[in-house]
C-alpha cells in the first residue's frame, strides 16, 4: 500500500510541476498559494491514514519547492540567495522557466527581472543538475517485497513423486 501511494505521489507530483513549467498562465503568487494549500491537504491525508513513512511526501517536494519559489520575493540579491537554498529539489533549469514564466495577476506584484533572474543563474552555476526540464511522469520506483524467512528448513522437505523431480538430489 505505501509503494501504490508513493507511486501516485510521484505522479501527481510530475504532472503537476510539468504543467507548471509549460504553462505561463498558472505561474503566479496565487497558484503558489493553491498548490501549497493542496499539497498541506495531502499530506494530511496521509498522516491521517498512517502512511506518514511511505515515502509519498517526499515525492511532492519539487512541487512544494516550486510553490514555494512562487509566493517568495523576487527582488534583491538576498531574495536570490533565500531561493537557491531552498529550491535544492528543482533544477536551475526548472527554477529558471519558472521565473521566466511568473506572471502577475494583481497590481501589486512585479515580473521577475531579467538581472534577478541572471543573478539566480550566477548563483546556481556550480550545481551540478540533470540537463531534462521536465519529470518524466512515467517513472517507476522498484517495487520491494519484504523478506519473510520461513521456518521450515530444506531437510524437512518431501518431494512427492508425482511431480516427476527424480533428478533432484538432498546434499
């Protein structure tokens, strides 16, 4: 059960942040609001029903990063420092699009500027990131069975005739 839900974590997680960098209208201030609201709702979810260990809410944290990086001030060089510790999850690919796409909705906010946006990119040139912008949503973590020795030991086994194994031999 917590392999399923870590699985659809992940998925949620990859399409919701592939949209958000192929999409400018969803990249704004309220749609960071939205999206951590709705990722705090999952969380819950899973603490309410004791999959807290799964691994699921690790899954989303590209996206919580990215709603976060949409509600943080995007002006000074202190702004840039705040966001390049925080987004370690993201790519400076990913973190980048998403600041070229940031859209305002009200008066009160401002475009992102190209030299803050120049000063992020000074900041994150020493990383070391996976050249893909996108998630690939298809991934699948390995499934893992759990090891349950038995308490029977080979000794005691008997091979029926009938199953025509006469060419195995007890060492």
């Amino acid at each position: 059960v917590q392999q399923v839900f870590r699985q659809l974590f992940y998925m949620i997680n990859a399409v919701a942040l592939n949209n958000l960098l192929l999409r400018k209208d969803v990249c704004s201030w309220s749609t960071g609001m939205q999206l951590r609201f709705n990722i705090s709702q999952l969380e819950e979810w899973l603490h309410g029903k004791n999959l807290q260990h799964s691994g699921a809410a690790q899954t989303l944290e590209p996206l919580i990063q990215a709603a976060q990086l949409l509600q943080l001030k995007k002006k000074t060089s202190e702004d840039a420092e705040a966001i390049c510790s925080l987004c370690t999850a993201l790519t400076t690919q990913q973190i980048v699009k998403i600041l070229n796409l940031y859209t305002p909705v009200n008066e009160f906010e401002e475009r992102v500027t190209v030299a803050f946006i120049r000063n992020i990119q000074k900041h994150l040139q020493e990383r070391n990131d996976p050249p893909q912008l996108l998630l690939d949503f298809k991934h699948m973590f390995p499934v893992l069975f759990p090891f349950n020795p038995s308490s029977i030991t080979m000794d005691s086994i008997h091979l029926p005739a009938s199953l025509n194994l006469d060419f195995l031999n007890k060492v």
